[in-house]
C-alpha cells in the first residue's frame, strides 16, 4: 500500500504509541486527584502543554487542550462572536477555509453576525489589500488559515497578524495543516488564537488544542470542572494529550529534514506528472505551498474514477474535497481559485509523510499515467475534444 493522503490523516508515530500506553494501563490516574497516580497525569499534562508551548513560542498557560481541530475552529469563532458582540458583529475569513470554519461562520450567520469571505488569487492566496478595506469598526475577528488542506497554499500569516494588531482586532488561524511541518512564532506573527490536531502530525485522533493568547477574553466552550483553566471542562483524555506532546516534540526535531525531504520528493512528482500527463495541471503555487502537498487537475475526466482505480493499485489518495461524502458538488477551494466546474472535478490531492519514498513516487506516476489515458479512452468529452482538435487542424 501506498499511503499518501497524509492530509487527511496520518499514521501515529510508533514513539507516540509507546508514550501512549501506560497513561492507558499503569498511569490511569485522574489528574485532578489528590494522590499520587493522579499526580502522574497531572505531570504528563504540564509537560505536554510546556512541548507544546515551546513550539509556537506561547506560554504554557495559553494552550488549552481540546478533542481535535475541529473543536478548536468552533470554539475559537462562536466563543469570540459571544465574547466581543457588544463591539461588533462582523467577522473576516476567507473562502478557502476547512468545513470547520465555513460551517461554524454559516452558524454565526443565522445568529446575527456578519461575515465577510475573502476572495483568493489563482493560487488561492488571501489579498491583504482586500483584507484591509473589509476591515470595518464593527469587525471583531480575523479568521485565515495558515495552509489550506486541499492546495496546500500558505497563507500570508504575518502580514495578516500585523494588520489585525494595528487595527486592534483579534486574529485567529487555522494552522491545523501547517503545524508540524512550518515553524510558526506566534509572537512574531501575531497570532491571538490557534487552531491544531494531532491526527495531522502523526499524533492520535481526538485530539488537538486552541492556543489563546493571555488577555484575550473569551468564554468556556464546555462548562463543567475546572479543568483547562475552567475553559474547557472534562476529565483530560491524559493519554491524548501525552500523544500529542510526544508527536510535536518529534515533528519538531524532525521538521527541517523530513521537510526538505518531503519538498523534493513533491516537485518531483509535480514535474513528472505535467510533463508526462497531457492536459493537467498544478493547483496551488509552484513553490511557497506545504511542504508535502501536491494538488492535481486532469481534464476529461472525473476525480473519483481516478482515486478507484488508484486504490485498486494499493494507492490511498483524495479528491481534496468533501466529494467523498456523496456530494456532487466540486471542491469550494477549486472553484474559489477560478476552476471552472469541469476541470475541477477532475482533481486529485496527494499528502506525502515521513515515511514516503522515492519508489512511492515512481509507481504512483505510473499508474496516474496509466488510469489517466485509461479513463479518457472511455470519455464522450474527450472523444469530443479530439474530434474538435483534428476539425482544427
Ligand atoms: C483536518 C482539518 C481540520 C479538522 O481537524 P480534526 O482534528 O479532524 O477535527 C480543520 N482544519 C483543517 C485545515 C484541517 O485540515
């Protein structure tokens, strides 16, 4: 098998496991209790948050542990909107952001709140000179990703963080995609709130956290004990948290190598494929994209007879959008940098990992190559299309 749908998720690292493990057996303790097996979980805890911390250059205290990236967006949007709705109601996000955030702002909508999406360039980048005129005295938050999912596009983060604090208004990023594999300085872009997951670094499902920054006023998402600074209540799910610090730690030693790794291999499958697969192309930037993200288009045909035939090979790939869900609808990424419906159906997203190789490449170039002309054999459109050309001719 040949997994490369490492964006959607990833492989829990073997270290992690074995970090893991006896926070489920030996290490049980709640870390609220008094004793001492509750004070293992208690360390485990405050070790994981200060991993964390040292990553982004935040300050332990600011990381609050949540059930994953999704819940971090969700809290980070609905308990600002609340928190700040006597200044204003009119929040700025783009309209390349995850579900998490597009579907959380559609929520805000029907409760009274204005939002305003962002257009992107054809290389789904956030114009900040847009950004800047969408800036009204009504606006309380800024919500951009840091790298999106689907075309791996890194977003102008610090630019964006400078625009939010001179304007004096929160500025919130989904960094779940970047985080592991960018280094991000949350002083330095200043960046409010952060949204990560740890299923996307090598790190178990379930769990992720919201980094806020000291100051920034805003409510519990879930009411109940005292854990996380009353922010968040509910017995920690330790062995989560214990991942999850043991994944960063990893990501972090590892990053500049696997990256550069990862960047290599990627332009080498890039280059291949657009040259050797007639009618494709790149979605996303040629260079400043994520490090292990390659976002395909092929003409005359459809994505998911694509990624069929792919896994018929052994080989894990997406669509790069929710079309997995039965939707018909084509990617709201693709059809944001300007895709026409037709060519973006045809899309195909492959996330390398860790432990992608070379040899990985080469088969998956192959088989695209293959399926490719196979699946446009059978296509009336491009049949159509040849027919037109030869006209021309
Ligand atoms: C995966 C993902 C999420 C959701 O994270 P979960 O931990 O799966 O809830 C949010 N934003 C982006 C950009 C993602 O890629």
């Amino acid at each position: 098998m040949i997994y490369l749908d490492n964006a959607a998720t990833t492989k829990t690292h073997e270290d992690v496991v074995k970090e893991m493990l006896p926070y489920f057996t030996e290490n049980y303790g709640n870390a609220s209790s008094v004793y001492d097996l509750g004070s293992k979980s208690k360390l485990a805890i405050t070790k994981s948050r200060e991993t964390i911390a040292a990553a982004l250059n935040a300050k332990p205290e600011e990381i609050y542990f949540t059930a994953g990236g999704s819940e971090s967006d969700n809290w980070a949007l609905k308990a600002t909107a609340e928190a700040y709705k006597n200044k204003g109601k009119h929040i700025i996000t783009s309209k390349i952001e995850h579900h998490a955030i597009l579907h959380t702002c559609e929520y805000l909508e029907r409760e009274g709140y204005e939002i305003t999406y962002l257009d992107v360039d054809e290389r789904g980048l956030v114009d900040v000179e847009e950004l800047k005129q969408a800036i009204r005295p009504d606006t309380i938050l800024i919500s951009v990703m840091f790298a999106n999912n689907e075309i791996g596009t890194i977003e102008p983060i610090e630019e964006i963080g400078s625009i939010a604090k001179e304007y004096g208004i929160l500025f919130h990023t989904d960094a779940v995609q970047a985080f592991g594999q960018i280094p991000i300085n949350v002083e330095k872009m200043h960046i409010d709130m952060l949204s990560a997951s740890g299923h996307k670094l090598n790190g178990p499902k379930g769990i992720g956290f919201l980094y806020i920054r000291k100051g920034v006023k805003i409510g519990s998402f879930i009411h109940g004990g005292a854990q996380e600074r009353k922010r968040r209540a509910g017995t920690e799910n330790v062995p989560g948290i214990v991942g999850l610090g043991k994944a960063v730690e990893i990501a972090v030693a590892t990053m500049e190598e696997r990256t550069k790794k990862e960047s290599e291999l990627r332009d080498y499958l890039i280059e291949r494929v657009l040259k050797e697969v007639p009618y494709s192309r790149l979605n996303g930037p040629r260079k400043d994209r994520l490090p292990n993200n390659v976002s395909f288009c092929f003409q005359f045909i459809e994505g998911e007879s694509l990624l069929i035939m792919l896994d018929m090979k052994g080989i894990c790939a997406s669509s790069g959008s929710a079309c997995t869900s039965g939707s018909l609808d084509p990617s709201h990424v693709l059809l944001a940098i300007g895709l026409p419906h037709e060519i973006a159906h045809g899309s195909l997203r492959l996330t390398l990992g860790a432990d992608t190789t070379k040899e990985d490449m080469d088969t998956t170039i192959e088989a695209i190559k293959e399926i490719v002309q196979k699946l446009r054999d059978m296509s009336p459109l491009y049949e159509d299309f040849k027919k037109k050309s030869a006209v021309s001719e």
